[in-house]
C-alpha cells in the first residue's frame, strides 16, 4: 500500500489588514512576524500557521509534512515526525498486532458472505521504513518506496493453500494503521477470491483496497481518515470510482463486479460507474442486506497456537493474541472474561484468569 499521500498547501500571509490571526507558529511555538505561511492538507485536522523561519526548514514530518526542528524526533529510519504524530505513533508490535486483531474481526462484517475470509494464515510483523524498502525491492512492486505503508506478499501452494505476509510501517497512528491494515487484509482476501483468469488494472486493485479501508473508517466514524483516503492520489481516482459505485450499486454488486466484472478497471463518472459483468445479466438488490456471520468462538478457553521467535512470543487463545504477561479479553461462547498470559512454553500457556485464585495452563491440542 502506498502511502496517502498529503499534499501541503503553502501561502504567504502578511498580517497587516487582517481581521483575527494566529499569534504564535505552530512549529517553535515563537511569536508570528508581519508575514507568515499557511499549511494544510488531508493529514492535518485544520490549515496550521508556521513562521518564515520554521518554513525554511528542510525536515519535513513524513506524516503531515509540517516542517520539524526537534531532533529527537528523527527515526532510526531517517523519517521525521512532527510532535502531534510523534505521540499518536504506534512503535510497539504488540500493540500494532492488536489493532490488526481489531481491524480484521470489523472486516469480516464487511466482507461477510463475500468469500474466503484469510485468517490463521496470515503473519504480521511491524516494522521500520528500511527494512518495508528492502521487501518492497526484493519483488517485482508497482509501489513507491518512498511512501509506502505496508506491504503483502503471498505465496502460493500446489494445494491451492496460500500464506500471506503483512509489513506495516511504524510510528503511524492508530486510526491510520488500522486504514493500513484494512487494506492489506484486502490484498490477501484479493488473493484467495479472484478467480485466475479475471484480469484487473492494478489501480482498480488498489481502488478496491481502498474502498474497504474507507469503509472500516466509516464504520468507525474515522471523518478525517475518509478524507485522507479520497484525497489520496496513489489510485489515479480508482478509490473515488468505488466510493461512487458502491453508492449506486451497494457493496456486494461491487464484490461481484471485482470477481466477474468485464473492465480491467472502474470507468470514472460524475453519474457513478455502470458496473459490467461477464454474464450481461443485472444482478438483484438484495435487501435487507446478509446478516452479519459473528465469528464462533469455543464455549472454554483454547489455546489455538503459538508463534512468534524465542525473542517475542505469543499465544493465540479462541480469538485474542497475547504476548507474555499482557492481558486481553478472550470471547467465551457469547461472553467474555479477561485473561492474563503468565508463561508461554513449547507446547502450553500459562494463564491467570481474572478473578481465579490459581494459574491455569493450557495445551495445544487438547480440547
């Protein structure tokens, strides 16, 4: 996934004759001169003032592009981040592969009835800028990158199984991530979905990524995601040829359009695309739409695997990852009780249910 990109908005402003103005830059926190610049774009939740002398700099925050003079800010990687998105990074693969727990149970809602939906089969790794360039360069990729976000590559097998692998990009935000993640599921669902012989234009593949992403934001009333998603250019307007589609024509036409569609790509118009099948044939507006499948879970506590390296390690209990010693709250039947991993050996977990006067440990395979 290429990253969003946010296009800066700069403007010089002299003060005199103006009604209400900022008084102080954004950037050093100093007084603003007669003149200064306006910055905006996608990335920022409102047009920010920066002095002439903050404006000259060249460290540009590689989240929002406001010029950066904090050195401590500077990643290992060589991105800058200003102070706003230096403190809404997420840096921890703990936390980042819960948001991706997250993100995937909201999918499977949004994708439910669609098809195979990719699950145990999928690795997740958080990882820096350098090391997303060198997977990015070690296959043929249509990415840039300069900004890109994330990353999936899947392999295939003889037996028609196939395993996916995420990279995602640290120090984004926890909104932005979970975009991010929303969209690389969609690759690997891509992937297990689309028949051999349908052929799509890379662009409307990452458009329908897209769509998926802006949908998950939707859900969750992310405003300022959804902005950053229509206002991003990677998709050559694919992404705003699916907004539309789906609104005139509801997401599963959309999915069927992706698997039996006659273009390679969305046909951009201001009326919404007319969608195209193989069969010629308009497929019937289901109404109301499929009851949402709710994932089953084990009605007792099952460890369901363990991964992860000697370094870090994490079990995977019914539907909830935990790593040692964190706690989460594991679904059991149509409740839930919260749970503490204690100890992780070669083939058993231990845990500590809240509540439980003793540890309890649990072995794979055994229920």
């Amino acid at each position: 996934m290429r990253g969003f990109l946010t296009f800066i908005l700069t403007m010089l402003i002299t003060v005199t004759g103006l009604g209400q103005t900022p008084e102080r830059c954004v950037v050093c926190k100093g007084t603003l001169g007669e003149k200064f610049f306006w910055f905006s774009g996608p990335a920022l939740p409102v047009r920010q003032a920066v002095c002439v002398t903050c404006s000259d700099l060249e460290a540009r925050c590689a989240i929002c592009r406001l010029p950066v003079r904090n050195r401590e800010q500077k990643l290992n990687d060589g991105r800058w981040l200003c102070q706003r998105d230096f403190e809404a990074g997420i840096f921890s693969e703990n936390e980042a592969l819960r948001i991706y727990e997250e993100t995937r149970r909201d999918l499977q809602e949004i994708l439910a009835g669609s098809g195979v939906l990719p699950g145990k089969n999928i690795t997740v790794s958080l990882v820096d800028a350098t090391k997303l360039r060198k997977e990015n360069q070690s296959m043929p990729s249509d990415h840039d990158e300069r900004s890109i976000l994330g990353l999936t590559r899947t392999r295939f097998y003889s037996s028609k199984q196939f395993q996916h692998s995420i990279s995602l990009l640290t120090g984004l935000s926890r909104s932005r991530l979970a975009a991010v993640c929303a969209h690389e599921y969609t690759h690997a669902w891509l992937h297990e979905n689309i028949p051999t012989e349908r052929k799509l234009d890379h662009d409307a593949v990452e458009g329908f990524c897209e769509l998926v992403a802006y949908k998950l934001m939707s859900k969750r009333k992310e405003e300022a995601e959804k902005k950053i998603i229509l206002a991003n250019a990677y998709t050559r307007g694919q992404v705003n040829a699916f907004v539309q589609a789906e609104a005139a024509n509801h997401f599963h036409r959309v999915v069927k359009w992706i698997k039996t569609g006659v273009d390679e790509a969305l046909p951009q118009s201001n009326q919404g695309p007319v969608l195209a099948f193989e069969n010629h044939e308009p497929a019937p507006i289901v109404w109301p739409p499929p009851a949402v499948v709710v994932t089953t879970v084990p009605d007792t506590l099952t460890l369901k695997g363990i991964s992860g390296g000697q370094a870090r390690r994490f079990i995977l209990i019914n539907d909830c990852t935990l790593a040692k010693n964190e706690e989460g709250r594991v679904r059991i039947g149509s409740s839930n009780i919260v749970v503490r991993c204690v100890d992780i050996r070669d083939r058993s977990a231990v845990i500590q249910i809240k509540g439980a006067t003793r540890a309890t440990e649990l072995f794979l395979g055994a229920n």
